[in-house]
C-alpha cells in the first residue's frame, strides 16, 4: 500500500468518526496470539500492510547484501485518539494515524537504519540498501527460513477493541468522571478529565527467520483539579493506564481516579514546604519506584554500560546494595503499561533480574549489546516508532518486597521525611546523580507521620541512593499511572514500583 492511497483512506475514515477508522485487522489476527495458530495472524498482517512473504525476503536480502551480519523488518500501522473535557465541555479532541516501516542492518556494534511511510517493495529495497551502507564486508547475507514465534499467553487481550468504539460511547466516561469530581468536594472549582486510547499493529519479521505480528493496546485515564480554600488555590491529578480495551471503562475505576484527585489536592491545603537538610527519607511504595527507574535503571541499560557511560559498566556480579533488595524489569505483567509480548527486536518480553540479593546479576539487553557481552537478549529492545532504531529500555521497573511494616519502619525515625507523590526527574547517567521533585508527602517526628509537606526537592546519587537503602517493606506496590520515559529522543511507555524503603541519608532542598 502506498502513502498515498493509505492517507486519503484514513482522511476519509477519521472525518466519519473520531474513533478510529476501520483499517483495523480482523479477529482473526488479534486472536492468534495466546498460544493458537500465529502463523494465520503473520499471513493477515502481511495481507493488510499489502506485502508477501517473497517480498520480505528480497528486501532482507537486500539489506545483507554490503555484508551485515543481521537485519530486520518493522512494520507498524498505529491509531491514536484523545479527547478531554474542562468542567464538562470538550476542550480538546484529535485523532492521528501512523503508517511504515524500517530496516536496519547490524554490523558488529554498530547498526544502519532507515525507514519508509509506504510499503511498495521499491520503496523498502531503497530503504533496505541505505540501511545496508553501513556494512563494508562485501560478502552478502541471506535470510533463513521464515518461522512464525508465538508466546503461550497473550499479556494483554482484549475484549472490546478501541478501533470498535465511538466518540459517543466515550464521552459518558468522561462526563461521569468530571461529575464526580466536583461531587466529592465543594471546595473542587476545575476539573479535567480526559481520556486516550492507542492501537498499534506491529509486524516482524528478521534474517534468523523469526516473524511475529503483535496487537498492542493502550488506555490512559487523568483527572486533574483546582480547589479552593479561603482564596488559597491548590491542584494534583491522578492517572491510570493499562494495555486494555473499552472494558476498562467501568465505574470502578471512575470512583478511584474521582477519590484520588480530590484527596491528593485536599491535603495540600494542610500541607507546608519543610526546612531543607540532609534527612532520612522513608519512600512510599507505588510511585517512589520513579526513584528506582531515573536514578538506578537507567544506569543498568546495557548500552550506557558498553559504551563505558555508566557507573556500574564495572560492576557487574558485584555487590551494588543491601541482600535484602531485589531489582526487577519485568515484560510479562498482564495488562501491565510497559508489558511486552515481544519487544522491537524479536525476543520475547520476559522478567528480569537487575540486582538480586543485592548483587548486580545482568543489564538491560538489546541485540546489540547482548552480543556485545555474549549473553541472550533481556527483551528491552525498544523503539518509539517504525521511525526510530530500537534501543534498550525499561519496561516495569520495581523492588521486590522485603519483610518489614511500613509503620515499623517509620518508627525507626526520630526526624525525617515521608515522600509520598512525585512528578519530574532528572539524572546524570554517568555520575549518577539525580534529583525528584515530591508533591507531596509527611514529615516523620518520632517515629510518627505528622505535617503534610509539598514542594520538596530531593537531591542524591543513585548509586549511593541505592547502596543507603537499610530497610524494606512488605507492602510492593505498581503504580499504574502514565509513565512515559523519554532516552535519545524517544518515548516509551513503562512502570515502576516499589515497597517502602528507608533510605538512610538524601538532600532535601526545602524552606532555608
């Protein structure tokens, strides 16, 4: 299918309806994951990006054809539609679809890429063979034989699939959530509420022969308010997403979004910016695994190690933190925001085990880099679009639980801090060094929460950070908020979490 053709369809479908257009593909490719027959799904794909099996293998060939010692193929067709209301009218509402794909060649540890926005066999050998520079060997490659990978369980089917549902059957969701909002509380003076859905067919397919076709899901929910209070305006939010289909739309999960927002904003009436100092700081379960994810699981990202950028490139099998912490990445949470059947490489999603026992036991691997180190691939391979070449990421970032209360961990300070909800991050990948801004959280007065606190920095280095941590509790959490980490220009959706952890000493940049 050409550009062309391919946008004046989907013009057409999106000024029909907002939700999107019917270029979806059938039942019977969404249905072949979870164990059945992929390959009717391969075939499907391939029918409705309008290729053929001799057609893949000709621009595989070609893109081996300078010498690489690998290529692949990533076909993506991708529909996406947004709408929010601001106290019950629409303020904003669009629809997007993407459509193309990318060839790129490895050559050792360096990798060709380009791309195409149409699928004519001519556009994609250009593309192959201006992947394929990058190699210099000047012995050809060919693909093998195709086979079709499937994976014993879909992480996230779906019941009812966006592509089925209208603009209309949105919007009593989004009604009933700003009503609610302003319900709970009389002081609410704005409310936003807002809903998107993504839907992205993937097609792969390599010169080892693997092919696979993947349907990925996506639902992002926010709440954000303003209140007011004897002239004193205060706002928070609160989000939930999840690989998932209409049937998250419940009323359910209207009234935890509902609660949460207005008890988020509520206690900052109460709340106050702390002196600053050098405090230990008890990190709430949930959302404190941003702490995890920015300060230490980037670092552990195999590229920043083989390139020599990270502080731990030299301490791989050694010991980085307490025994009693265990540090996941994890691809095989069902229904989980950063959850992979497959990554952008061919490699299926899979649970791994960053530091275990306190022992730094594997990075984050690409293709590239599990070469690089002689290990199998972790499933990180990721990429933001067909534009872009896949890189390692994160997908569901966490601590393991350990085996204390929270409340028996609070009790071991005299004076510190309570970070509960945070927002923006930064970090120096090679030193280290990072800095969270909490939104709000308690301070800890002899062992007890007492003053709400907000607007707080906290500033520290992640190894450090890591190697503080001296208690953890049982109470392991996921924040399933809308977590999208940004890395060399790319945007990817993840998780994180945590348990409660005391870290002994960190910055807190406070009142003077």
């Amino acid at each position: 299918m050409d550009r062309r053709n391919f946008l004046r369809m989907g013009s057409l479908a999106v000024l029909g309806s907002l939700a999107a257009p019917s270029l979806a593909l059938p039942d019977t490719v969404r249905g072949a994951l979870g164990g059945t027959d992929n390959k009717s799904a391969v075939a499907a794909a391939m029918k409705h990006f309008g290729v053929t099996e001799a057609d893949l293998k000709k621009v595989l060939t070609a893109a081996l054809e300078k010498g690489g010692d690998y290529a692949d193929l990533y076909f993506e067709h991708s529909f996406n539609n947004a709408v929010a209301l601001m106290d019950g009218k629409v303020n904003n509402c669009s629809s997007n679809i993407d459509f193309g794909m990318g060839v790129r060649v490895l050559a050792g540890d360096q990798s060709g890429y380009a791309y195409v926005e149409g699928v004519t066999l001519e556009e994609m050998l250009r593309a192959a063979r201006t992947a394929a520079r990058i190699a210099s060997s000047g012995k050809a490659g060919k693909p093998v034989a195709f086979k079709e990978k499937t994976i014993d369980r879909d992480r996230y089917s779906v019941v009812t699939p966006w592509e089925e549902v209208s603009l209309k059957e949105k919007m009593p969701y989004l009604q009933k959530l700003n009503d609610k909002v302003f319900a709970l509380d009389n002081r609410v003076r704005k409310v936003q509420a807002s809903l998107s859905d993504n839907t992205t067919h993937v097609l792969f397919c390599n010169s080892e022969g693997v092919t696979y076709y993947d349907y990925r899901p996506m639902v992002s929910y926010m709440a954000f308010c303003i209140m007011e209070e004897n002239g004193r305006m205060e706002n928070n939010y609160a989000t939930r997403s999840y690989r998932k289909g209409f049937e998250f739309m419940t009323d359910d999960i209207i009234e935890v979004i509902a609660r949460e927002v207005v008890d988020n904003t509520a206690i900052m009436f109460k709340a106050i910016k702390p002196k600053g100092g050098e405090l230990p700081v008890v990190m709430a379960s949930g959302g404190s695994g941003i702490l995890l994810h920015e300060a230490i699981g980037h670092a552990f990202e195999a590229d920043f190690n083989r390139k020599n950028v990270s502080i731990f490139a030299d301490q791989l099998n050694k010991k980085v933190c307490n025994e009693h912490i265990s540090v996941v990445d994890d691809g095989t949470i069902p229904f989980n925001r950063g959850s992979v059947n497959f990554d952008d490489e061919g490699i299926e999603g899979q649970k791994t085990y960053i530091v275990k026992d306190g022992v730094l036991t594997s990075y984050l691997h690409d293709r590239i880099s599990s070469k690089h180190y002689g290990v199998a691939p972790t499933g990180n391979g990721r990429r933001d679009t067909f534009r872009n070449v896949p890189i390692p990421r994160m997908r569901a970032t966490y601590m393991e639980a350990g085996d204390m209360k929270e409340e028996d961990i609070i009790s071991t300070v005299k004076n510190g801090i309570y970070a509960q909800q945070f927002t923006n991050g930064q970090v120096q990948i090679g030193a280290g060094d990072f800095t969270f801004f909490v939104k709000f959280g308690y301070m800890i007065e002899d062992g007890k929460l007492t003053q709400p606190i907000k607007d707080i920095n906290i500033i520290g280095n992640g190894p450090k950070a890591l190697a503080d941590i001296t208690m953890v509790a049982s109470n392991d959490q996921i924040d399933n908020g809308t977590w999208t980490c940004g890395k060399d220009g790319q945007s990817c959706p993840v998780t994180c979490g945590m348990p409660s952890a005391l870290v002994s000493k960190l910055t807190v940049g406070g009142e003077n």
